[in-house]
C-alpha cells in the first residue's frame, strides 16, 4: 500500500557539497523507479528516472543508482545549489498494476548557504 | 513537453458543498490520469486511477460517491468532492501517464479548504 510517512526524514548540506538522498522500495515485482522533486505548495516534478534492468543513470548534475538484490534506489545531488532545496520522493511502478504508482515517504533536502 | 495543468490552485468552500477539480495534460495524450491527496509533511496518497471512457478505480479506504472522478477526454479528468466537510481539506494533485512510458507528470496541485 502507500507510505504515509508522519516525519519527513531531514538531510542538510552546505551549497557546493554532494548530496545522497536513499529510499527502500518493497516490491521485487517493480519494474520501474523515479525520483520527483516537490517545492512547498507545489506538484512533485520528474527529475530521473530508471529501469530495472539497469542499475545506474545518469542526468544533469543528478544520478539514480538501483540496487535491486537489496531493493534500495538512491539519488545523488551533485554541487547541491539552494535551489535544489525540497522534498525528494523516490515511486516504483509495480509490473502490472495499470502504471499506478507507489510513493516513498520522502526527505527534505535543506541547502545551507 | 508533459505539462499538467490543475484549476482551481486554490478553493474555499463551506461545508456541504461540492468541489470540482480540473485536471488537463496540456501537450500529450493521456488515457490514464491519476488523483492523490496529500496531507502536511506527508507523501502522496493515491485516491484513485483514472481511465479515459471507463470508470475509475478507486484505492482501498476511498469513497467513490464522495470523490466523483470523470474522464471523458484524453486530456481531461474531474475530480469532484462531493458535500465536503473540514476533513476533506487537503492538497489534491493529479498526475497524467504518457501514452509511451509509465512516468507520471504532476499537475500543481489544487489546496482545498473546506470551513
């Protein structure tokens, strides 16, 4: 079912650093992962996404690495900007279940000038 | 390209009235489209899935006579919360699938507060 998460986990970096954001998934059957953005008061927004049969892409400035023997996704920020402050969701799409979406409870990424 | 677009942004209603909420994917085609509900600090909950010329699907725990959901074109989906009360206040966001993969796009969002 959805996660409902009652505390956003936090991470804060200094401007300039690397950020990690990690997130456990708990379906072997998911097939399909993203990573979104979501600003206060606004609708996530699609950063990267990624395959299962894949285990690593790459963007601009970000990076998704799958561990699918340990179900864990991560999200690698790199030269974190005060812009890149928000609420990272990772979602798995299960195979077969009509592309519905299973969200994580997300992390606040604060950026320290 | 996959932009949604949401309206209202924001709605203020008196208890017992009914809500409709615009949902459009603006530069493709989308047969599924989907609705969640978000609460403070909280994830994204899906309400239901949306299919283009079918009935919608609702999750576990959701009422499908309070949260009328219409399809009737490729780019449109309604939410309606019907006779609203306080508990119903929340972040409502639809999301739309492209016709070639199984990403997501958000709307913005539409924060309902029912008094």
């Amino acid at each position: 079912g959805e996660s409902v998460g009652l505390h956003l986990p936090t991470l804060s970096v200094q401007e300039g650093d690397n950020s990690i954001i990690n997130c456990a998934y708990s379906n072997s059957a998911s097939d399909y992962f993203i990573w979104y953005k979501q600003e206060s008061g606004k609708g996530p927004q699609f950063i990267i996404d990624i395959r299962s049969n894949m285990d690593k892409r790459q963007g601009q400035r970000v990076t998704v690495l799958l561990n699918k023997t340990v179900k864990h996704l991560s999200l690698q920020i790199a030269a974190t900007q005060p812009g890149d402050s928000a609420v990272y969701f990772c979602a798995e799409n299960i195979s077969n279940q009509g592309g519905k979406l299973i969200f994580g409870q997300g992390t606040e990424l604060s950026v320290k000038p | 390209g996959a932009v949604v677009s949401q309206h209202p942004s924001r709605v203020i209603c008196k208890s017992g009235t009914s809500v409709k909420i615009e949902c459009r994917s603006l530069d493709f085609q989308a047969t599924t489209m989907f609705w969640y509900r978000q609460f403070p600090k909280q994830s994204l909950m899906l309400m239901a899935t949306s299919n283009e010329g079918s009935k919608a699907t609702y999750e576990q725990g959701v009422e499908k006579d309070k949260f009328l959901i219409n399809h009737a074109s490729l780019t449109l989906s309604t939410l309606t919360v019907t006779s609203a009360h306080p508990e119903d206040s929340s972040f409502y966001i639809c999301s739309a699938r492209t016709p070639t993969k199984d990403t997501q796009y958000f709307g913005p969002g539409t924060r309902l507060t029912v008094l």
